[in-house]
C-alpha cells in the first residue's frame, strides 16, 4: 500500500490518503458513498495459483495487486484491473537472485506491482506525474 501511495503522491493533482489494512470491498463502496468529492481506491494482494485451483508454488510471479477504483457518492466501480510485475529478468533492468521463492524476492514483485498499479489508477483519470515530462 505504501509503494501505491507514494506513486500517487508524485502526482500534484492526487492527494492519496491510506485508510488502513483490512478494508474489504463492502467498507470501501461505504467509505466511498460517504465521499462527496474523493474516489475511493481499493487494493487486493491475490494469487494466480488460489484464484485458478493450481497447486500452489509460492513463487512471486503468482501474486499480483488487483485494484477497484470507486466513485465518490455513488460508490460506483469507475475502473478495475490489476497489476502483476513480472520480474525475472536478470541483469540490466532486473533483480537478480539465487532464492527467486524467497521473501525478499516476494516482498520486492508486490512493491513493483503496486507501483504499476498506482500508474493505471492514474491512467484511468488522464493524470501525469510531475516527474513525467510528457
């Protein structure tokens, strides 16, 4: 959630406010509907290999962040998608580890991924960070 925020954060038309962990969907449609002017963006950590029934390998490359941006007053889903970084490249550009299914690794691909999801979130409002010169 942080790594989310503070990509948001970059923007100076967004101003991210964490409600805390432990939110589900049925709070976050409640804390939207009580917003007269904010939308509310919702965050899930989930797993290829829970949500398909396939054996589990704990491996990062199963998690991903899915993200629900709601409508403030109506609580109405504006967008949703999510974010699954992908980062087994090695070398240039890439982590390179001998433990891929460590924590480390793991800890790493969420960071990455709710990154890329702060970027759709901004990409669904036409929003630029001021570090983007384009």
């Amino acid at each position: 959630m942080e790594n989310c925020v503070a990509r948001l954060a970059q923007s100076t038309e967004v101003t991210p406010n964490a409600a805390g962990r432990g939110m589900d969907r049925v709070d976050a449609v409640k804390r939207a509907k009580a917003e007269t002017e904010a939308y509310v963006v919702w965050l899930q950590i989930e797993s290829d290999t829970v949500d398909s029934g396939k054996q589990q390998r704990n491996g990062p490359d199963e998690l991903y962040v899915r993200y629900t941006i709601f409508e403030p007053v109506t609580g109405k889903v504006r967008q949703l998608g999510l974010a699954h970084q992908q980062i087994y490249k090695t070398g240039r550009g890439g982590v390179s580890t001998t433990d891929k299914n460590g924590p480390l690794y793991s800890e790493y691909a969420l960071k990455q991924a709710a990154r890329e999801a702060a970027e759709k979130v901004l990409d669904a409002f036409e929003i630029k960070s001021r570090n983007d010169p384009w």
